[in-house]
C-alpha cells in the first residue's frame, strides 16, 4: 500500500506553540499540579448582560436557525459602520465597506488567499503574532521579516527597509501584503497618527497592501486609533478588528474587516465559499454590544489596571524589564538571557504558565509575556508562588 503523507505546505507549519503548551499544562493539572495559566489572551470577563440577554432571546426564536448572508446581516454590517463613525471618526459604507468574520484570525487567511500569489513576498514584524507568519507559509508566500525594537519604539525602521531595497537585499516591488499591528501585540508599543501616515505612504510609494490588525485599541489606551483615520488610507489598507477583547467575546469568533469596495468584494470571494455566513443571534447579540457606552470601556480598563500593577510586579520578581506606557491585553518584560529558560523555570518550580517572547519571532527571544486575563486573586496567588520558588 503506497505511504499517504500530507500536502507540502503542512512541513511549512507547525502545531501552535498555545495548542503544545496547554496539553502539557493539562497533562500536569491531571497529575494535581494546578497551574496558573498566565500565557493566554482570553478575557476572562463577560459580555454585558444585554448581550447574553440578547443573544438567549434570539435564539429562542424558531426561524432564527436557518444559512444567514455570507457577507453579514444588515444590522451587523451597520453597526460596525457606526461604531467605527463614533470612536475613530471613520466613515465606512456598510453595504460594501464592511465585511463581518467569524474572528479576525480568519481575516488573515481569506486576507492572504485574496491577495497573495506562491512566490509573492509578505513583510511580516518580529516580534509579531504568529498566525502572520504560519498563514503565509501557507500560502506559498516568501516571507520578509521586519524587526522590530524598543530602541526604535517597537515601530517600523522604514529607512532600513527601503536602504534593503535600494542595495537589493530585498525588492519591495514584490511585497503584496506588511502585516502591522498597534496596539502592538507582544510589545504593547502604541500606534500614532504620525505611526499611520508613514504606513499609508509606504504602502502607497511602493504598492503595497497594508494590513492592520487592530483587536486592542480599547485596552488600557485612553485613544483608540484606526489606519483608516488617515487621509487616503482606505485606497491601500485594509483593518481587522475583533469583539474579543473590546467586548469580552473571545469564544464567540465575531470580527470585521473593513476596507475599500474593491478589496471588500475580493476577499468576499474567499470567504463566501469557506463558511455558510454566522449564526444569527450571534449577530444581533454583536449588534447590541457595539451599542455600549463609553462607561462599559472605562470599567473594563479599571479591573485590567488593577491586575497591570501585579503583572508588572510578576515580571520584576523574575528578574524582567517593563518599560512604562504599555498598552492592550499583555505585559512585555526584557530579561537576561533567553526567556524560554525563565518561562520554563516558573512553569515548572513555581507552577506558573507565562509566555516566552521567542514564539513572537528572533527579536524576542530576550523577552517574557504576561497576559491580564487572570484576576487579581489569581494574579496575587502567582506572585506568591513566584515568590517561594523564584530565588
């Protein structure tokens, strides 16, 4: 019998460093070790109550079950405009400007299928998220890695990309798609307007597309910022956003991507023959939670910078680095020596799961993560642990 083996891009990918690294902490729970899971981003917090509530009522409705539209219903697709009019001051189309996605992260593969040919080169940041890399893997893309440093603010050296082009290391005529994201997630490194407007140009002066992902605007940042702000940004990006984090809606796979017309039909293309559309109550509860109020985000942020002092305070009794003004769902920390040795070290003698900056890329191999998705008591019992095994 001939051997079946997988599709050649499968040797291209790995199983996610999350999916590993939760069977081993489950197989240690199951032997009594009671891990403190600190790794994860996801909130832990609920939806409004009017979200539940709306999402019970609609269910319970007995036409409510049936194929909805591929590319959202109406209600979705314009609260999504509106929400986007009200907090960043875009204006968006919602019958051909929105898209709603069952989570931003399937965003980068229809984003990625849509645009990118095998062979085609992505610039991808690093430290990044990885499904930025693992996607376009996928694809057959050649990827060109970015660095990103605290000396430079976590931000794009665009001067070097463009020296690397001109001393032909690298040819940014090639480029179909960069991959950014601020609130940057590992770093926590904020976005500006400045930041966007040189992304919008870069992206112009060389034809590239420009995406943003942009699932952490509201967490602990006084001023959410969308690349669709800038003047003529909507002819050359495209923005994913999420509910997961804004919203505490992780499990719920509710996203959006937003963008100009044409690239809006393209990726639709992708999408409609990938899912049959989104359970709608799903929708009508993502409708309702749109419709918070700004208390709903102030309240939110309360409770994530009471735990932001503990997880600081996590990361300095391991010896690391915080460096002030962070913002989103995470804190970065600088270490000495390799943070896989420090993350390995609490799992094990302390029985506390942080996050090693190397999963992110080359550049944070020095670096450790921890995630705010825990409450203050957890995050007290942690630094206790800390505390008697950490010497």
């Amino acid at each position: 019998m001939k051997e079946i083996v997988p599709a050649d891009r499968i040797s291209n990918v790995q199983e996610y460093y999350f999916s590993v690294k939760l069977k081993e902490i489950a197989a240690m729970n199951a032997q009594g070790a009671d891990v403190i899971n600190l790794g994860i981003g996801s909130p832990d917090l609920p939806p409004a109550r009017e979200v539940t509530d709306t999402l019970a009522q609609e269910a319970a409705n007995p036409k409510a079950h049936g194929y909805q539209p591929y590319v959202g219903i109406p209600q979705l697709r314009g609260a999504w405009a509106q929400w986007y009019k009200r907090w960043y001051n875009v204006s968006l189309n919602p019958d051909n400007e929105v898209l709603p996605l069952m989570g931003s992260k399937e965003g980068i593969m229809h984003i990625s299928m849509a645009f990118v040919n095998e062979g085609d080169a992505v610039l991808v940041p690093n430290p990044g998220y990885p499904t930025y890399s693992s996607v376009s893997k996928l694809v057959g893309a050649r990827i060109i890695s970015y660095g990103l440093c605290a000396e430079k603010g976590w931000q794009p050296d665009f001067q070097a990309l463009e020296q690397a082009h001109e001393s032909g290391e690298i040819d940014l005529n090639s480029v179909k798609l960069m991959w950014c994201n601020y609130p940057n997630m590992p770093t926590g490194a904020n976005g500006s307007v400045e930041l966007f407007e040189r992304l919008v140009a870069f992206g112009k002066k060389y034809n590239i597309i420009i995406c943003h992902d942009n699932p952490y605007s509201f967490i602990l940042n006084d001023k959410p910022l969308s690349i669709l702000s800038v003047e003529g940004a909507k002819d050359i990006c495209i923005e994913l956003n999420s509910m997961s984090k804004s919203h505490n809606m992780p499990g719920w796979r509710i996203g959006v991507l937003a963008s100009n017309r044409q690239f809006v039909e393209w990726v639709l293309r992708v999408k409609s023959n990938m899912d049959s559309g989104m359970f709608r109550p799903l929708q009508l509860a993502a409708v309702k939670a749109l419709e918070a109020p700004q208390e709903w985000y102030i309240q939110m942020n309360r409770v994530y910078a009471a735990r932001k002092a503990l997880a600081q305070a996590i990361l300095e009794k391991v010896g690391a680095e915080v460096a002030p003004g962070q913002v989103g769902l995470f804190l970065w920390g600088k270490v000495q020596g390799k943070g896989v040795d420090i993350c390995d070290k609490v799992l094990y003698d302390a029985k506390v799961f942080i996050t090693p900056g190397f999963i992110f890329g080359s550049n944070g191999e020095n670096y450790i993560r921890v995630s705010l998705c825990a409450d203050e008591c957890t995050l007290q019992r942690a630094l206790e642990r800390i505390n008697k095994s950490v010497k």
